[in-house]
C-alpha cells in the first residue's frame, strides 16, 4: 500500500478511495473517508494525485470490494479512460468501480455524463454535489447483491 494510504479498522468490507489524476482536492475526499467509515466499511484512502495503478495495485493488495474514485479538477474523463480494462487486466474484473464529483470541464448534462462513465466501465456515477449518502445507499444495494451485507 501507499505509505501515504490511510486505513481504518472496522470489520465491514474494504474500499478503496481516492483521487484520481493531478487533482489535490483533499477535503472532500476526507469527508467521504470519514462517512463510509462511520457506515461500517474499512476504508483504505490512498489520498490525492493516485494513478489508475495505484488504486488498482492497493484493491489487490487488500482484497477490495470497490474502488471509489473521485476528481473534482474537471479531467476525470482523462484520468479514468481505460480503468476497469486495466481493473479486468489485473484480475479485478468484478470490482465494483464507482466515481464520482466534478468530472468533465464546463458544464454538462449529467445524463450524458453518467452514460459515458458507464460505458467505461464504472457500475455508479455520482455528480456534483452528490452527497455521500448517495455512495453508500448504492454500495450497500450493490454489495448485498453480490451477498455481502454491511452496516
């Protein structure tokens, strides 16, 4: 793991957070930390500025259930083109890959948007002002799905 990752010690699943690209938005990425902890899952947060191989290299490393990826910057299209092809290269085919925040530059449908990061790969999207409850609400939904329960 990252030296710069940090763990929490809960029993729930394991996540992995962070974000993604030359971004630095840190506080929000925290904040997300702090509240799928607090709703029971074990949360490895690998910080800001994380490479496509870095979240990937920790969920193996882990044994993750999902990887969630922020970007707030704009370029999250960029950063996160070819994620779950490198996810299904590294065995991690199944992983639940969700991301969210501010991810294109300008203003956009989010419609459009959601339908582009899904046909990347990504099992949930979550836009601009998506509050944290809306991440977990849907990976508790897609976790219990694939007979994992939590929280």
């Amino acid at each position: 793991m990252p030296p710069n990752a940090s763990q929490g010690s809960t029993s729930g699943p394991t996540m992995i957070l962070g974000v993604i690209g030359a971004d630095c938005h840190a506080v929000g990425n925290r904040i997300l930390e702090l509240a799928f902890r607090e709703a029971g899952l074990n949360v490895v947060n690998l910080g800001v500025m994380v490479s496509q191989e870095e979240f990937i290299a920790a969920a193996i490393e882990t044994r993750a259930a999902a990887i969630v990826v922020s970007s707030l910057y704009g370029h999250g299209e960029m950063d996160c083109r070819g994620f779950r092809e490198k996810c299904v290269e590294a065995g991690l085919g199944g992983i639940l890959l969700y991301v969210g925040g501010n991810l294109v530059v300008g203003k956009a449908d989010f419609a459009g948007v959601e339908a582009k990061f899904r046909a990347m790969g990504f099992d949930r999207v979550f836009g601009p002002g998506s509050g944290p409850e809306h991440g977990i609400a849907a990976l508790k939904d897609d976790l219990r799905a694939r007979g994992v329960a939590f929280g």
